[in-house]
C-alpha cells in the first residue's frame, strides 16, 4: 500500500445539518486510514449538530467567507501568492474565468485560495473538494498556485447549476471527479473526453447508525379522525424540494381521509409555505419542526405511517441528487413517496419497493398519498423491500471502499 497523504478537504460550510452524506463520507475515510484538516469557506450557521459531527477528529480551518471581514488576512495571502510557482497561471486562469463570469463571487474565490495557498494547514499533499461549484473553484485555484494534484466530489446543485464551460474547465484540471447520481455521472461524462476519470459513487448509508427497525408499523387506514396517519417530510425548504406541490396534495385528499404531517428542516421558504397551507385550509394538520439532530430524525421514521418528499428540477436548474432522507427513510422500512427526478428512480421503482410519480403534479401525488394511506398491507410490502434494497445495494462502506481505492491508485503512481 502507498503511504497515504494529508488531504484538505475544501467544503462550503462546516458542520452542516442538511449534509450528513458528507460528514459520513469524511467519517469513514477517518476510520479507513485517511489523515484530514476541513477547509471550510463559510463558519457554520445550523445551531445544532449530528453526533456524526463529533465523532470526526479532523481540525476545521474556516477561509475569510467574505475578503472585507479578514483584509489583512487575504492581503498576505494575496504577497505571498506572488512567489508561488502557479501564481502566473492562476492569474490567467482567473483572468479567463472572470471574462466569462465577472462577479465578487469570482473575487471572493481567488481570495480564499490565496489565502489557503499562503497558510496551507497541517503541510497538505492533496486537495479534495466537495461540490463542483464553488468548493471546487477555490480548490482548483489553489492547486493552480501550489501545484498540489486535486479530486472532487461533486453531488447534485452543484453540477446542474454550473455553466458547461466551468464543468469542463474542472473535469480537465481534477485528477478525478466523483458523483452520487447516474444521472449526474453520464451529464458529466460528456463534457469531457477523459471519460474514465469520472466515477459514479453513491453516497450510501451508515447501516450501523440506521439499524433495522423491528417495530411494528400502525395499521392505520385514514378512517379514524382521533388516530390520523402520520405522513412524514424531512428536507429543506428550497424550491427543488417541492413543498408546495406536496401541500397542494395534500389538499386535495378526501375530506373523510385524516391525516397529519410533520415537516422536519430548515430553509428559507418556510414562512411562504406555513402562509399556503393557511391559505389551502391545512395548516391545522402539519406541524413544522425545523431542524433536528439525526437521532430525533430517526425516532420520526421508525413512528410515521409514509414518506414524502416531492422533488422537482427548480427554474434555475437547480435538483437533488439522491436525496439521503429517502435513503434513512427506506432503512427503516418506511414506504417512501417521491418523483421520477434526477437519482430518485436509481433507489424507488413504483409499486416496487415504492411509490414514484412525476413531478409538478399533485393530483397524481395525491393519488398516490391516498393509496398509501388506506392500505397498510401496501405500505408493508413497499417498506420492507426498500429496506432490502438499502441494506443491499446503499451500505457506505462500498463507497468508502471505491474511494479509498481512487486515491491510493493516484498515489501508487506518483509513487
């Protein structure tokens, strides 16, 4: 086995409730041997953490999120990029970039790389960025102006939101790029023609801290207005999560079917969708809880009746990838509801092990709510065999194994 090399790992913001995939991810590279320091671009906003989040030993850097809080700091970044042995390349290569993208986002991202290239923690040997958007800008500039090799994983917004010339620009720069989604993996894979350094790697799930549910389900039908069927929602209140089409379904259920719902996430629509389930006459119905810490995530799982999550592709192109919550929700034999969008396909098949409508529709996920609702025996069926298809094909040990396997293939040869 090579010898393996201190990684930066460049993320956008740490810890971060709503990326446990992530967290997970650099949990086991910890544990598989990996010697890490996280490089965040922006200081954590969440209030709460996941007890994954304490279990990662790994030191935090945080970069100036933005130049004018730390000017000293980015100032002495920006002299000593002046005897860097890339800082001619990284400057024409910014000087390209902004041509084509002439914002301070653009400015902001050299400076961070500046100033990670002058301070450069814990004697990095390599780069690895999570996310193709801006993660990866600040890690390729970086790698510009060190010559220090980079890798990426890149994961769902990230891709879909980029402009094809960035993509292309990073897919020839990086060593390699990894991606959670087929559909993310093939759309990459024709914007560059070294198509074999694009991988496809699902992120998985710790089954240890998912452990199967051996409780039993409720045979609630929706026919008793004192014991209602407890539809769960775990997601952010984004666009591309489809909030509103949900609530839409929602209020078209039959008056004689009662249920509840408990929505679990922050985001920043939530004010607007608490004012349109008012405006639907369901509010009554839904509790919103904001965001929780995993183990409370897991107690609603194993409780809720059904699952529903009504992805869609956002106006600007924004979508998931695999969601990680229909993922935890399907290891604990929890029939899940979702659309044909992006990765979703690659986990749910429709009245298979469970039940996948299109999306922007919500008369169909209405439908689809109420079938589950009115037949335990269905939600058995469809629960149990999404349960088999995590713990079969969605263990995260698989894709630590892949990883671990990309990096020491790199370093065998630099070796």
């Amino acid at each position: 086995m090579p010898p393996r090399r201190k990684i930066l790992v460049v993320l956008k913001g740490y810890p971060r409730l709503s990326e446990t995939f992530i967290a997970q991810e650099l949990l086991g590279l910890e544990k598989a041997g990996f010697d890490l320091t996280l490089i965040s671009m922006r200081r954590p906003t969440d209030k709460k953490r996941h007890p994954v989040h304490d279990e990662i030993r790994a030191r935090v850097v945080y970069l100036p999120e933005y130049l004018h809080e730390e000017p000293i700091r980015v100032l002495k970044g920006l002299i000593a990029g002046f005897s860097k042995p890339g800082f001619k390349a990284l400057m024409k290569r910014f000087l390209a970039d902004l041509k084509r993208d002439l914002s301070r986002n653009r400015f902001r991202r050299l400076g961070q790389a500046l100033v990670l290239g002058r301070e450069w923690p814990d004697e990095g040997e390599w780069l690895h960025a999570h996310f193709i958007h801006t993660p990866a800008s600040v890690t390729e500039y970086a790698s510009i102006l060190t010559g220090t090799p980079w890798t990426c994983s890149a994961h769902a917004k990230d891709i879909w939101t980029s402009p094809d010339w960035e993509l292309k620009e990073k897919l020839a720069s990086a060593r390699w790029t990894v991606t959670c989604t087929r559909t993310g993996y093939e759309h990459m894979r024709t914007l560059t023609s070294r198509k074999e350094a694009v991988h496809l790697s699902y992120h998985g799930l710790d089954l240890a801290r998912f452990g199967h549910f051996a409780g039993e389900r409720s045979n609630r039908t929706g026919s008793d207005p004192d014991d209602p069927a407890f539809i769960l929602s775990v997601g952010r209140a984004v666009e591309k999560k489809g909030y509103d089409v949900l609530l839409r379904a929602l209020a078209l259920l039959p008056a004689d079917l009662h249920w509840r719902m408990d929505h679990i996430g922050g985001g920043e629509e939530l004010a607007k969708l608490k004012a349109l389930a008012t405006e639907l006459g369901i509010s009554a119905r839904i509790v919103w809880k904001g965001a929780m810490a995993q183990e409370d995530v897991l107690d609603h799982y194993r409780r809720a009746d059904l699952f529903a999550l009504a992805c869609r592709i956002a106006a600007n192109g924004d979508r998931d990838g695999l969601p990680n919550v229909l993922v935890e929700a399907s290891s604990q034999r929890l029939v899940c509801l979702s659309t044909d969008v992006s990765g979703v396909p690659e986990l749910l098949k429709n009245g298979e092990n469970g039940l996948v409508v299109p999306p922007e529709d919500p008369a169909l996920l209405a439908g689809a709510l109420e079938a589950a609702i009115r037949d335990p025996a269905l939600r058995k069926r469809l629960g149990d065999a999404a349960e088999s298809q995590v713990r079969e094909h969605f263990d995260y040990h698989s894709s630590i194994r892949q990883l671990t396997g990309l990096f020491e293939a790199e370093w065998q040869k630099a070796s």
